[in-house]
C-alpha cells in the first residue's frame, strides 16, 4: 500500500513537472513567436508606409507630367498652324486662336507668338486678360492692349466672350529677341522649357514652354517664329497644391540649379529665386547634396530626421524639364495609427500571455487529464458539432462547473443554430471572419427621396391602407433603383435614402442615379393614376441628389450593425431634398452631380445660390428636367 501511494505522490509530481515543462516550452514559443510577429509587423508597418507616400507622391506627379503635356500639346497646335503670324489679317485670326487656347487651360497665364522680326502677339490671363500685340520699330515698339472679360468665365457667345472692352496704346523699349523664352527656343532649335525669368507685364516669376517654328512668306521667304507659353511661379505653386490636396504631405519643385520654382508648404507664392536652405524643404535638400543625389535623373525614396520628427521622401525627375520633384511627408501623420496599433497589440499579447501562464501552472497540476477532455468537448462546440457530446463527471468543483457550462453552451447553440444558417456559420469561423465597426472614405451619389404632404395623407387613411400604399409605393422605387445600380440605405418613413457607388465602386454613378429619379417620377404617375381610380390619396415625390466623399462602413454597436453611409456629403443630400419645397420643383442635383452628367440630362440651374438649412455655405442647385432633347 505504501509503494503504491510513492508510486502514485511520483506520478502526481512527474506529471505536475510535465505541466511546467510544458508551460515553459510554451512561453518560450510564445514570446519568439511575439518578437518575430512584433519585428514583421514593424517592417510590414514601414513598406506600407512607404507605399503610401509613394502613392501620393505619384498623384502629383502624375498631374505635374499631364499638365506638363497639356502645355506642349497647345503650343505645339499653335505652331503647326499654317496662318499663324502676329500681324495683319492672320494676326487677328492668331489673336483669336490665342485666347481660345487660353480658355481651354486655365493653368497657363499668357500664351505667345514672336517673329523673327520683332513682332510679338500675346494672349494674356495675368495680370490682366488682354490681347497684348507689340510691333517692333527701328527705334521703338508700339504695344496696343485690346482688354478682355476673363477668360475663365463660363457660358455666353464665343464672340461676346472675344469682344474688347477697351485698348490702350503706348510706345515701349519690348524686344521679344531679348526675351528668355525667346532666346531659349532659338538656341535649342527645338521645344524646350525654359528656366526661371521675368515676365514683363506681370514683373513676376515664370516658366515658359517654347517652341521655334518656320513660315515661307508670300514672297518666298524663310521668316522664323517662336510660340511660347507662361506660367507664373505663384501660379505653378498653386496647381502643386491642388495637385496635392488628396494627400497628407507637401511636395515641391527644384529647377536644374536647385532653385525652388513651386512649393505646397507656404501659402505665398514664389517670388524671387533661392535655394531651400530652411525648414523640412532645406534639410531634405542638405541631405541630398550630401549624397550627391540633387538634381539626379534617378527616382529615390529615403527617410530623414529634422527638427525631432522623421519624415518620408519620395524624389523623382520630371522629363524634359530637368526640374526634380520632392515630396515630404512626417512619419507620424503616415504611420502613427498603425505604430499605436501594434504597440497596443504586443502589450496585450504579453499581458494575456502572462496571465494564461499563471493559470495554466496552477490548473497544470489538478486537471490536467479532465480539462483536455472538456477541451475536446469544447472544440466540438465551436465547430458546432453538438449531438451526443460527451461528459466528463469530476469531484473537483470547477471543473465541475466547467462541464455544466459547456452543456448548457451546447443546448443554447443548439436551440440558436435552428434559426441561423449553421454551414454560414462555420465558414465564417474557420475563415475567422469578424464583423467589427469599421469604414472607409467612398466617393458615391446619393439620393433623397420624400413624399410630398404625407403627413396630412396619413392622418386621412387609414393605417391598413396607408401601409398597402407605401408598400407598393417602396416596391416600385427599389426596383427602379436597382435596376439602375443604386442600393438602398434605409427607409425613413415615407422617404428613402439611396447610394450609387457603395459598397461596390460603380462607374457613372451621377447619371445612373439622375436616370433612376427621372424613371420614378414617369412610373409614379401610372401608379398615381391607378390610385386616384380607387379613390386613394396619390404620392408626389421630391428628390434630392448630391456627390461627394462619405464614409461608408459597417456601423453601429457591438451587438447590432448595418452598412451604411455618413458624413457632410449624406447631410447635405438630405438638405437639397427639402429645398424642393422652398423652390417648388421635383427633382434638385448639386454642382458636383451636375458635373458628373456630361450634359446628358436636361436640366435648370437655380439663378440664385441656394441656402440650405442647417448649412453656412450657400450651393449651387441644378433643376433635374428630363432626357435632353435630340440636337
């Protein structure tokens, strides 16, 4: 008896080591596995990082690259036009052709064309919109200044748009042959984008692409001329910032000699050549020179300290240019959500980590044989296999009440599972799908929709009837919209609220949903005319509609969800919708809808801007008529 009861205090020992072997094998693992998942997280964190500097950075290179050969494409027009000249009866056809130009790219200031004896046309934006012509005597230049509405004024006849509204006339010392873009297009006997100058009418800073072109006069003569267009520095710094605007970060460009001519960072525009010697811009600039990287034709992507915080760069050349455009972007505003993250995450993992151990040593050294059968069980539970699971009686009363627990886990699940599909189930726990609050920025259209009266309505029928009708009256409309690709949101009462490009992307998503109003509107009227044959109130709807970013996720509590969509762009749907009482009409779209229809649909702009409720800013409304009559 006593050998058996040392064999038995043995077995207990050997077992209850086994248990803290286990467990230590087990912590050791565990904390590699929490470094190596820490280590991977932190480089996975950076390369994502780094990639989405880099998108941003692409975007505005993108648009520096399109505005770029928008430019070259105009003048390039220009020059291979055969009546192209700066005087006479062509001269007047060139000036036309000029502001034509000027309207059609709004990034340019001036667009120009010299001959090569000194006479100069000019289509000028700033400082002032004119038709600047300079004809060159032996002594002097006569400049007369033909002074224009602006050319960045929509609508109205081409030629009212054209017409002068007064001139000016003065002798000058100009001499386009002494002009840089000039001189550069000769010297290059090709396009070329010139360096930094003056311009004279404006005495600002400006970039020029020029091009030399060559015409055989009437008499047989060879006479040269060069077609130029400006931008100004203030002007160009400005189109980088709008260029950037989708981003977080700032960007910059240097020319050949390392001189800013652009930047998004300060909000006054570049009015005097100098080389980044301050701020962020100065060091990454130091930086560069210090690796012999400035001005490089080679793309490059580097972080860097100034000041105590890290940033990412991303650097790449512009073509033909020789300009080198920086992008810059703190590390924190990139990275910092994820770096809390994973942070959190570790501590968690180590603090759960801690606390299983505790428990496991203690629990290691009583049940070790009772509690992996009751995980077996547990196991089968969680793959929802709940028929004939076996018991596992036990004196010791936790375990006890462990077993009572998965029993009565196991009769709830199996009263739960009779009214949720059990096989989704399962994919969705091995998969280890989470449904969990979260969203993301969506561009989409959104509709408003509401009966008009129908408070009266309802206080005249009764509910049986008024609910047939709205049943009938939701089912017509969400037909029509998902025949048109939109999803309905919610149903508020009598009304709807309705996205187009959520939560798939969806292509023309204005027009889809401007034809969806156009269509319930035409079927409403069948219906309304069946109604009124039974002797039934008829629904009158308005509809708002309005484009813009949202926030579109599945949201709501812990324990209850749905998708949907929030933000300025739902709210002020919601309020161009109501306008329609204030203004009288069915339908309203906003400019950014208006925008995306291309001109496809009829439609009315409201003459005055609309103020909504609830909104500081007043907006511009578009009427909704109907498909455009054929031309």
């Amino acid at each position: 008896m006593a050998d058996e009861d040392f064999k038995g205090a043995r077995l207990r020992r050997f077992r209850v080591d086994v248990g803290s072997i286990i467990c230590a094998v087990a912590l050791v693992q565990s904390l590699l596995l929490v470094a190596f998942g820490y280590w991977a997280a932190e480089k996975l964190v950076s390369k994502v990082g780094t990639a989405a500097h880099k998108t941003n950075h692409d975007r505005v290179e993108d648009n520096v690259l399109a505005f770029l050969a928008k430019t070259e494409g105009v003048i390039r027009a220009i020059a291979d036009s055969p009546s192209v000249h700066a005087t006479g009866e062509d001269g007047e056809q060139t000036a036309e052709m000029l502001w034509t130009m000027l309207e059609q790219t709004p990034e340019l200031d001036s667009i120009n064309v010299a001959t090569d004896d000194g006479h100069v046309l000019m289509a000028v934006r700033y400082p002032v919109p004119a038709i600047r012509q300079v004809l060159r005597g032996p002594d002097f230049s006569t400049e007369t200044w033909q002074y224009k509405s602006s050319p960045d004024l929509d609508g109205g006849d081409a030629r009212q748009r054209f017409s002068t509204t007064s001139i000016s006339s003065y002798r000058s010392d100009f001499d386009p042959e002494k002009r840089t873009w000039y001189r550069a297009a000769v010297k290059a006997k090709g396009p070329v984008w010139t360096e930094p100058f003056l311009m004279s009418d404006a005495q600002e800073l400006a970039v020029g692409h020029a091009r030399p072109s060559g015409r055989v006069d009437d008499e047989g003569r060879r006479r040269g001329l060069v077609v130029d267009a400006n931008v100004s520095l203030g002007h160009l710094s400005r189109l980088v910032r709008i260029f950037g605007a989708l981003g977080s970060g700032d960007s910059a460009l240097l020319s050949s000699d390392h001189h800013v001519i652009a930047r998004s960072d300060h909000p006054d525009p570049v009015r005097e050549l100098e080389s980044p010697d301050t701020g962020v811009l100065g060091a990454i600039h130091a930086h560069m020179l210090a690796k012999s990287t400035a001005g490089g034709a080679d793309d490059l992507a580097f972080s860097m300290a100034h000041d105590g915080r890290s940033y990412l760069v991303q650097t790449s050349h512009i073509p033909h240019t020789r300009w080198q455009l920086v992008s810059w972007e703190p590390e924190e505003t990139v990275l910092g959500g994820l770096q809390r993250s994973v942070l959190w995450a570790l501590l968690m993992t180590l603090s759960f980590l801690g606390l299983a151990l505790l428990l496991s040593l203690r629990l290691s050294k009583l049940v070790t044989g009772p509690i992996e059968n009751l995980s077996r069980v547990a196991r089968r539970i969680g793959r929802l296999e709940l028929d004939n699971l076996p018991l596992e009686p036990s004196r010791v009363l936790e375990v006890q009440h462990l077993n009572q627990a998965l029993d009565e886990s196991a009769r709830s699940l199996q009263a739960f599972r009779k009214f949720v599909p059990v096989d989704i189930l399962r994919q969705l726990v091995v998969k280890g799908h989470a449904l969990t609050p979260g969203g993301s920025p969506r561009r989409v259209t959104v509709m408003f929709t509401d009966v008009e009266g129908f408070t009266s309505i309802s206080e005249s029928m009764q509910a049986d009837v008024l609910v047939r009708q709205l049943t009938e009256y939701f089912n017509l409309a969400s037909g029509i919209f998902a025949r048109h690709g939109g999803v309905v949101d919610k149903f508020m009462g009598d009304g709807i609220m309705v996205l187009w490009g959520a939560p798939a992307d969806l292509e023309d998503a204005e027009y889809r949903a401007c034809l969806a109003a156009l269509e319930l509107h035409d079927r409403m009227s069948a219906l309304n005319a069946k109604w009124r044959a039974e002797g039934l109130h008829e629904f009158r709807t308005r509809i708002g509609i309005h484009t813009g970013l949202v926030i579109a996720g599945v949201l709501g509590s812990s324990n209850r969800l749905s998708y949907t969509a929030i933000g300025d762009t739902i709210n002020a749907a919601s309020r161009i919708e109501a306008a329609n009482k204030e203004l009288g009409t069915r339908t309203l779209i906003s400019q950014d809808t208006f925008d995306g229809l291309g001109g496809r649909l009829a439609t009315r702009r409201i003459e005055e801007l609309a103020e909504l409720r609830g909104r500081q800013t007043r907006m511009v409304l578009y009427e909704l008529l109907g498909p455009r009559p054929p031309a």
